[in-house]
C-alpha cells in the first residue's frame, strides 16, 4: 500500500465549524447563484442552483460556484426565506 491508497489525515468532507453549508466562509451567503438555461422548443427556462455569493471587502461579490454551467448565463439572488 502507498501513500496514494489511504485517505489523507482530516480530511473527513465535513463542512468547517460554524458552517452548515460547507463554503468555507462560516457565513450564510447573501446570494445564490444559478445557472439558467431556456429551452425555446418547450418554452421553458431551468433554474440550476451552482453557488453561493457574499459581499466582499471592496463592495464586489465574490462567487464560489460548485459547478460551471454550459451556458454563459448566472443570476445572483438572495436567498429564499425559509
């Protein structure tokens, strides 16, 4: 067995402490980003949540997206009150 066989020490894919989503910034995103896609034959438009936005120090967003879509188009929105 090499080092390549076995798991890599602390490395458990548990989301960091004080964070339930797993981002790594121990914060809730003020947007959810979504790839939209529009399908004309069916008329229809498909909302794919890919990420998550916060507010940055220089009044940007900064994007961490879990998927990049095929289509060039992402909307920013904040999220749905549950």
């Amino acid at each position: 067995m090499d080092k390549y066989d076995k798991p890599r020490e602390g490395n458990d894919n548990k989301p960091r402490e004080g964070n339930e989503k797993g981002t790594g910034t121990g914060k809730q995103p003020e947007y959810v980003a979504y790839a939209v896609t529009e399908d004309p034959k069916k008329g229809k438009t498909f909302w794919t949540r890919i990420g998550a936005g916060f507010k940055n120090k220089e009044d940007g967003i900064t994007v961490l997206l879990n998927a990049l879509p095929a289509n060039p188009k992402i909307v920013l929105l904040p999220p749905r009150e549950e």
